[in-house]
C-alpha cells in the first residue's frame, strides 16, 4: 500500500509539473519579500526573464515599486483580488498584465499570482478609442461644415431678398407709368419707361449670376497646383489690358514674386476683380498707378494697391459684402469684393484692405504659399 501511495504521489506531482509547465498563462509563486520562488515557462515567456535570471535578480516582474506595493497589499489583506500594470522586459519591451494574487499561508510561499499578456487587447481598444475620436471629430467637422454652409444660404437668401427688392420696386412703379403713358399715347415715355425696365430686369440677371458664381466657388474650387505668382498677374494684366490702356493707369509690378499653391483660374479671377475694382474707383486722377507686389514677414502677403479715390474706414468692414457698394451710382453689381473674398479664403488664406478718402487704397491678402528651396 505504501509504494502504491507513493507511486501515486509521484504520478501526482508528475501531472502537477505537466499542468504547471504547459499552461499558458504566468504562473509564479513568491516569497514574503515578493521575490518569484517558482515560476512556469509561460511567465518566464512573458516577462522575458528566464528561470536562473529569476533566481538571481530580486523579484524583476514586479520591480516597478506600484506593482510590487500592489501585490504586498493583497498579500497582507488574506483576500485575493487582480490590477493591471506595466512590465519593462529586459529588452525595453513594455508589456501589458493583468495579474492575479492569491494569498497563501506558507512559511516560505506567500502568494500565488497568474499574469496573462493583454497587450493586444488593450491596443485594439485604444485603436478602437482612436477611431472613434477619429469618427467624433469627422462627425464634427462635417456637422461644422454643414452649419457654415447652411449660415451661407442664408446669407445667400437674406442678400438676395434684400438686394433684389429695389430693382424689383422700380418695375413694379415703372409698369404703372407704363400703363398710364400707353393710355395716354405718349410714345416717347413708353420708351423711357422701357427703358427703365430693362435696365433693372438686366440689374436683377446680372446680380443673379453673381450670386451664382459666389455660391460655386467652394463647391467648384479645382485642382490646385504650384504657379508662378507672376504668371498669375501676367495673365490677369492681359484680360485687362484694354481697361488699363483707355484709362491710362501704368501698372507697378514687384519683381522676385514667389511660387503660390492655388487654383491658378480662380487667381486670375481675384487679381482682374482688384484691377478692375482699382480702376473704377481711380477718380480724376491725373496719373492712376496700380502697383502690385508682395511683402513677407513670416508669411507671404500679396497686395493690390492704387492711388484713387480711397475708401473711409467706416466702410472697411462692409466692403467685401455681396453687393456693397459705396456709391450706388457706380457701375457693376459690387460683387468684384465679395467674390475676392470667397476665392481666398476657400484657398484658407485672408484678405483685408488699408485705405483713406483721397490716399488710395490697398488690399492685401495671403495665399498658400510655397517657399524658395534656395532661400
């Protein structure tokens, strides 16, 4: 019966060593001090510590003093319990665990601990937290994008209602007189008040059309490229050429102007808007100058600058309105501004003017620009 209880024994401990060294998660016993007595492959594999670095470095899994104080508790409060922490292998890797304690009673082994690796997961949770930060913050800028252009219509409808009624009340009246001057045959009136009409029928296409083309520009900006900043005002001084010729205004161009990253269509549209707005509001001046350039400090800041009739602070803010014009008599809708304004800053850049009654005026304005690679 003896040797049959002791075989059994030792078939006892044979499977117990199998368990212990097959199982995939850490297994390891520690002294009071909480230094690993006995520990399985699997935490050896995990800690990156193998049995003889075990035995001669004092407890290396838990020498993070948080851990070490951790298990020290559970080990005095008698109750077992688990906490997640950090392991620095040898090699620097920086392992995710999560570690069991179990108390136990021995004079020599004072505790139990299972550690499983649960790197991966946490990783796939912090991908997962990352893409929904991720998917918050597209949620939001699309949201922001959808109130900016929600704001736009409204804008859009508010200026249209607002703009389009005088035109509309000026042939609303003139059809009264119409009537009255066909009644009474008056050929010549009629003609007046035709005339009338049609002018403001063409005032209400021509601001329709501008409205259009200001609520294009962000949905049909284009592609972008790396231009020559003067081929853009080459091209823009061409379509204006015969404007600057009848008016006799000489044209200042700064030399060295640097590569921008624009629509290059889209440019040329800004620069003929402020060449022809320079133009129209030269007044009587005897020798018009327009001067085009760039200043950098820091940053690159184009500029259109004329010597006519300047504008009064007290309209600086309201300039690049749809249809704001100083002078209601003046030609053209007063969307040159406005449309300036939607180019630049769908390119993200800014655009603000610089002026005084009789001093001229500048406008200024940033474009993504591209730097020197020699400079």
């Amino acid at each position: 019966m003896g040797c049959m209880a002791l075989e059994d024994l030792d078939a006892s401990n044979d499977i117990f060593r199998h368990l212990f060294e097959s199982l995939p998660v850490g297994v390891a016993y520690l002294d009071r001090e909480c230094r690993v007595v006995l520990a399985n492959p699997a935490f050896t594999s995990i800690t990156g510590l193998d049995v003889e670095e075990i035995n001669r470095t004092e407890h290396p899994p838990f020498a993070d003093s948080e851990a070490r104080s951790r298990i020290l508790d559970i080990m005095n409060s008698g109750n077992s319990s688990s906490f997640e922490h950090i392991c620095t292998r040898p090699d620097g890797e920086r392992v995710h665990l999560r570690t069991w304690v179990h108390p136990l009673s021995s004079d020599r082994i004072r505790a139990q601990i299972l550690s499983c690796d649960i790197s991966e997961e946490r990783a796939r949770e912090a991908m997962l937290r990352s893409t929904h930060r991720t998917l918050e913050k597209l949620v939001s800028d699309r949201t922001s994008e959808l109130k900016s252009k929600n704001d736009e219509m409204e804008w859009l409808l508010y200026t249209i209602s607002h703009d389009l009624r005088a035109p509309l009340l000026t042939i609303s009246g003139f059809l009264g007189f119409l009537r009255e001057d066909m009644r009474a045959g008056n050929s010549r009136r009629v003609e007046d008040d035709l005339r009338v009409i049609e002018t403001a029928v063409n005032s209400i296409n021509a601001m329709l059309e501008d409205t259009l083309r200001i609520s294009r520009i962000g949905r049909f900006l284009g592609s972008r490229d790396r231009v020559q900043f003067a081929d853009i005002v080459n091209e823009a001084l061409t379509l204006t050429r015969e404007k600057l010729v009848s008016k006799g205004v000489d044209v200042v161009v700064d030399p060295d102007l640097p590569d921008v990253y624009v629509n290059r269509v889209r440019a040329v549209e800004v620069l003929v808007n402020l060449i022809d707005n320079s133009v129209k509001y030269m007044g009587d001046q005897r020798k018009p100058q327009i001067h085009i350039g760039c200043r950098k400090n820091g940053e690159a800041v184009f500029y259109v600058r004329d010597n006519g009739i300047g504008i009064d602070p007290k309209h600086h803010s309201s300039v690049f309105r749809l249809f704001y014009k100083i002078d209601s008599r003046s030609e053209g809708t007063g969307a040159g501004l406005a449309i300036v304004k939607k180019i630049i800053e769908t390119h993200g850049g800014r655009v603000w003017i610089e002026s005084e009654p009789g001093k001229g005026c500048t406008v200024f304005f940033t474009l993504p620009s591209i730097k020197n690679s020699t400079a």
